[in-house]
C-alpha cells in the first residue's frame, strides 16, 4: 500500500508539472527565431539539407536572410537562438528597414514569401501546362524576377512560377467547398504536381478577393518535419524577416498561420484555405 501511494504522488506531481507546462507552453506562445546568429542559421540549414534541398539552394537562402537581417536597424523581436514571442505571433511592430532604396531611388524589390518558398520548394514542384500571362497580382514578384540579381536564376523556370502561384478564379457567390474544389480543378488543369518526400511541404494561405472574384496565395513557406515536430520556415513579409517556428502538430500550425492580422478584409468574404502541399488542412477561420 506504501509503495502504491508513493507511486500515485509521483503520478500526481506528474500530472501537475505537466498541467503548470501546458499553461507556461501558453502564455509563453510560439517558439521562433529569426535566424539571427550563425548557429542558428547553420542549425536550420541543416534542416533543410536533411528534407533534401539542395545546397546551393539552402547557401542562397543563407544569403537572403543575411542580406535582410543586415538590413533591419532596428527590431525588438530579434534574440539570438529559438525564442518564445509571448503570443501567437511575433511583434515586429518596430521593425526599420534601411539600404532598401536603389541608386535610382527606387525601393528594391525584395524577398517575399512567394519567392521564398519557391527558392526552398520549387525543385520538388513541376506544371506541365505553363502560363505565360500573369494576373497583375503577381506583377511584382514577376517584376523581381526579371530584374534583380537574387532570383537570376529564377528566370529560367520562371513560367513555372507564374502557373504555380497565379491566383484562382471563383464564381461570384459561390461557398467555401466550391473555392476549394475550383483551386484543386485549377492544379489539375495546370498539371501541377508535387514530389512528397515525406520531410518537407508547401504550405500556402488561399484568400479571397471579393472583387475580382479570386482566390490568390496571400502567403506561404515551407514546412519541415522533424523527430520532435514540425518547423515552418517563412518570409514573414516581404518587408519584414525571415521566421523559423516550432510546431508539435499541424493543428498548432493552422492556429498560427490564421493567426496573422493581415489576412481578414470586410467580412465579406470567404474563410481562408490553408492548403499543405495539393491537400486542403483547414477551410475554417480559428
């Protein structure tokens, strides 16, 4: 009898660790990092070689993300190491960008979530029925591509970026499931096809303009699987840094990435689809 109720303490402490981890695990919210030491950005590289991208794309990514962070003067959120935001999302209300303007004075084009993820993504993605025309949606990622240096080598397979990211067009007044079935007749119809290695996916966010009646990637990265969870890897904005996140399920990714202020317009419109490779994962606000 001793001995069981010594056990039963043990269990009871357990489980009351467990319940005081749970709540610090909340208030402390996501765990991130910007990739702002050296360790941390080789400790991520590291990851993405093991998913199987290939190594100039992971050293080009490298130098994406020293060129950005080189660029931001000023940003609380920035620790070395993974860090806990203290919320869902990461505050970078305070972020001050610098060396942005061209000697034309032009403000450069810089990397955006699109062509982030395609750099990390886009060997494992082909289309076999290429656009060449572009919604104006994409204008500026097609405009970065033809004229800065850093996507040079985008623009050989620069059609199969414009078929992969081109926005869905949806009937006026049509629901939630015929927006999904519409993106996934229009993957077909592009013959867009992934390669699935099981350690790394494309996670895209469909929003829905109202307007023009489409259904476009607001945002996306990648998403790699690891022995303890998930981490995604994206361009926060293409004004803002680059950011690493620790999942322990594809539930609390959703979470996060519905998360995000800029996603929701007037009400009006439908949810949006968060989409993980061609498989919708969520079609319902959170």
């Amino acid at each position: 009898m001793l001995v069981a109720l010594v056990f039963t303490g043990c269990k009871v402490k357990d489980e009351k660790k467990e319940n005081k981890d749970e709540v610090k695990q909340e208030q402390d919210g996501i765990v991130y990092s910007n990739l702002v030491d050296e360790k941390t950005q080789n400790e991520v590289a590291g990851y993405l070689k093991e998913a199987g991208v290939s190594d100039d794309r992971v050293s080009l990514f490298l130098d994406w993300v020293k060129e950005m962070n080189g660029n931001i003067k000023t940003a609380s959120a920035f620790h070395d190491g993974f860090t806990s935001a203290g919320s869902n999302q990461v505050n970078y209300d305070d972020v001050t960008l610098v060396n942005y303007e061209g000697p034309d004075g032009n403000v450069i084009t810089d990397m955006n979530c699109r062509l982030t993820a395609y750099l990390l993504y886009g060997q494992f993605m082909n289309a076999t029925e290429l656009k060449e025309d572009y919604d104006p949606f994409l204008m500026f990622d097609v405009e970065a591509i033809d004229q800065e240096e850093r996507f040079a080598s985008f623009r050989d397979n620069k059609n199969k970026f414009i078929t992969i990211f081109d926005p869905v067009k949806v009937k006026e007044g049509s629901t939630l499931e015929e927006h999904m079935e519409a993106i996934q007749k229009a993957w077909k119809e592009r013959g867009i096809t992934m390669e699935d290695n099981g350690n790394i996916s494309l996670v895209t966010l469909y929003l829905h303009d109202t307007l023009d009646n489409l259904r476009f990637i607001g945002h996306t990265g990648v998403l790699l699987k690891q022995e303890d969870g998930l981490m995604f890897v994206e361009k926060y904005g293409w004004n803002m840094p680059f950011q690493c996140t620790k999942f322990d399920n594809e539930e609390e990714l959703v979470k996060y990435v519905l998360g995000r202020n800029d996603l929701y317009g007037d009400g009006s419109e439908e949810p949006v689809i968060v989409m993980k490779n061609d498989k919708v994962i969520s079609g319902e606000v959170k």
